[in-house]
C-alpha cells in the first residue's frame, strides 16, 4: 500500500502496526485512560449535578458540566474503538464506524475547545461583577450549548465524507480517499480546520483569561469585594490551567494531523508509532480535565464530600439497650425499679403523682448513671454510719470517758 500519495490515508485510527508490543502497549494505555477518565468525569458530572439541586447553578459550572459530558462522550464511544482498531492488523468494524469515527472524536474536541473559550469569556464577566454573572440565564445557556455543538458538528464534516471502507490486498481498511475533483478543497481544509479547531479558540481563551486575572488582581475596599476576589483569582487559575494543559497534551496531535494531511508526492509519512501515541495523548486530556478540577477547587472537593455523604447509607447507632451494644461490650443501662405509679405520693397543689421537672429527667437522659456506680451510691446511702458498725466500740468509749473526766 502505497500510503506517500496524499489521496489516501489511514482513517479512524486504525494504523497497521507491524510491531506486536505496539499493539499489545497502545491499547493497554488507552484503557488505563479510559477508567480514570470515566471515574473522573463522572464525579464531576454527579457533584455538579446534586450541587444544582441545593442552589441555583451558574454559567461556569454549566459549562464545565457540558466540557465533562464531551469528555466522556470520547472515552465511552471513541477510545474503545481506537484501542480495537490498534489491537488487530485489519479493519474488522463496522463501515459507519469507519465513516464516523474520526468525525466523532474531532466533533468532541473542537465542543471542548469552544467551551474553554466559552467559559474564558464568562470567566471574565464573573471576575468583573461576581453577584452579577453568578446566575444562570436558561436560555443563553441553551444557545451557547447548540451552538458549540452545532458548530463542533460541521467543522470536522469533510473527515465523514472521505473517510471509507475498502479491501487492499484482501485485507479489510478504513482509509481517507480524497477524489481527484475534491483535492483543492481538501488542500484548503488542511490548513483552515486546525486554525479554527484550535489556534483561534485558544488565543480567544488565552486573551479573556488574562483580562479577568488582571481584574482579579486589583484590590477591593469592602472585605465582601476582597472574598470575590479571592475566589474568582482561584477560579481563573484553574480554568486556566485546563486549558494550558489541553492545548499541550492536543498539541502533538495537531503536528501529526497535519503532517498526514499535507503530504506530498514522495514526501514520507509519520511513523505509525508515532501516530498512535499522538492520539493518546489526545485522548489524555478526558483524564486530566477532572483531576484538574479535583485538585484545584476546594467546592468540588467539598461537593464530592457531600455526594459521598449522600449515597452511602447511614447506619443508625445501636441503643444503649440492645443486643449489638451489649455484644459491642457496652454496658446496659437497667431502668430504675421505683416504685409503682399508684404508690407515689400526690403532689401538694394538685394532687397529681410527682413527676420529675423536665431538665431533670433531660439531664438524666443526656448523662445515664452506670450501673456500678449506682449501686456504689444506693449502698453507700442505705448503709448505717461507721460508728453503728465500729468492730471494736469499747475503745472508743473509753476514749469519749476520759475526756469527759478531764
């Protein structure tokens, strides 16, 4: 297969590694991607989601919830296949997965990126008049929404097109085969699609993340301006690190794309290597997203706290006299054997039976006497005193004689 003509490329990625530890490494990296990206993406999905449900949700959080929903979209439908597509030397899956899989994977990654840009802007407003931009405007956040999705859905539309299923050599490929008519447009994408994809999102989302920490800087004169300003400094520095990170983890992906598909006659293709770690690198980034928001927000790390809480069961204490206290080894508190109700004394206004006040019997309630020390005080109270049960009385009264007579 002669894979130096610019016309044809491996589509979906699918590469036929030559190299059995290659086959055997990308996959394995890719699963170990794909647990810790799904256990992270849907912590934050489930914290942002029972956090909606004490307080009205503002547009970051709504955003970042929309950033998570896109990385987990990828590592649910689109890693596993990559890493089958890697695992085998042919194209074994489906021709609509063929079609799809690259169109789906850049759909995914050009949503996050126009979020990050999306979420730069209101990060900057936030960090302008804090009260303000907290609240959440329904319906500009369904338009924003449709339209990162509306647009992530059409910029990656020409790899759908060109992407398809054929046999080479009896053997079953996903590859990108460009017509002769369509290759001055395919030219024209090549060098447009990574500009819009990610050059231009990125220096949008640089440019507004700089603002809004240089207004986070200047000082406040009320402690309540000081507080804001604290939290949106904290906020900025980490929207900001998301977005540095997934611009160089998404960065070699970028130089292999365009390096495949701007290839010219004779000009060598990139290793197959190199391609494959390229796209995990890519799909890195659904991993470090979560642990970023883990690790730097202090609310995420007290609504996961709060989630916990809530989803594991609490177990009620056991009763002082109970079985499992008393297996347990704690002591059983015995009721007071008083006397019947019928035998107390009336009370003297009223003639009702006496009765405890009620911050007696709360005292007793809060503070139950032991057992031991109980019957200590019962017996030390119905006793007689040492002089009654004097062993040896004479030797007293001789002493109680002579000091009468002196």
């Amino acid at each position: 297969m002669n894979t130096s003509r610019p016309q044809f490329r491996f589509s979906g990625g699918y590469q036929p590694l030559d190299s059995l530890e290659w086959r055997r490494v990308i996959p394995a990296l890719l699963a170990v991607i794909c647990l810790l990206g799904f256990a992270g993406n849907l912590c934050v999905i489930c914290t942002l989601l029972y956090g909606a449900r004490k307080k009205k949700p503002s547009m970051i959080h709504s955003l970042i919830l929309n950033l998570s929903a896109a990385d987990l979209s990828l590592l649910l439908f689109s890693a596993p296949l990559r890493a089958a597509a890697y695992s085998r030397g042919a194209w074994n899956l489906s021709w609509f997965v063929c079609k799809s899989a690259d169109w789906f994977a850049h759909a995914c990654m050009v949503a996050k990126s126009l979020t990050m840009a999306a979420v730069a802007k209101v990060c900057f407003l936030y960090a302008g008049n804090p009260a303000r931009q907290g609240h959440l405007n329904q319906g500009t956040l369904w338009a924003v929404v449709l339209a990162i999705w509306g647009t992530a859905a059409l910029l990656p539309l020409p790899e759908w097109f060109f992407s398809t299923f054929r046999r080479e050599a009896g053997v079953g490929v996903c590859v990108t085969d460009v017509p002769a008519p369509a290759r001055e447009f395919v030219y024209v994408f090549g060098k447009l699609y990574p500009l819009l994809a990610f050059g231009f999102p990125l220096l949008f989302s640089g440019f507004y993340f700089r603002k809004a920490y240089g207004r986070c800087r200047r000082r406040g004169t009320k402690t309540q301006n000081l507080r804001n300003q604290v939290r949106s400094r904290r906020l900025t520095v980490m929207l900001l690190s998301v977005t540095v990170t997934s611009a160089i983890l998404w960065l070699p992906e970028w130089a292999a794309w365009l390096w495949v598909w701007n290839l010219g006659e004779g000009s060598p293709p990139p290793p197959q290597g190199l391609i494959a770690l390229c796209q995990a690198s890519m799909f890195a980034i659904s991993a470090a997203d979560p642990l970023i928001f883990l690790a730097m927000s202090e609310e995420f790390r007290e609504g996961c706290g709060s989630l916990w809480k809530w989803l594991t069961p609490r177990r009620a204490l056991p009763g002082p006299g109970s079985p499992a206290a008393a297996q347990a080894g704690q002591p059983q508190v015995l009721p007071d054997a008083g006397p019947p109700p019928d035998s107390r004394p009336p009370d003297s206004e009223g003639g009702k039976p006496h009765s405890l006040p009620e911050e007696e019997s709360l005292e007793k309630k809060e503070n139950p006497v032991l057992p031991d020390v109980e019957q200590f005080w019962h017996e030390r109270d119905s006793v007689p005193s040492a002089q009654d049960n004097d062993p040896i009385p004479w030797e007293h009264g001789e002493q109680e004689t002579a000091g009468c007579e002196k």
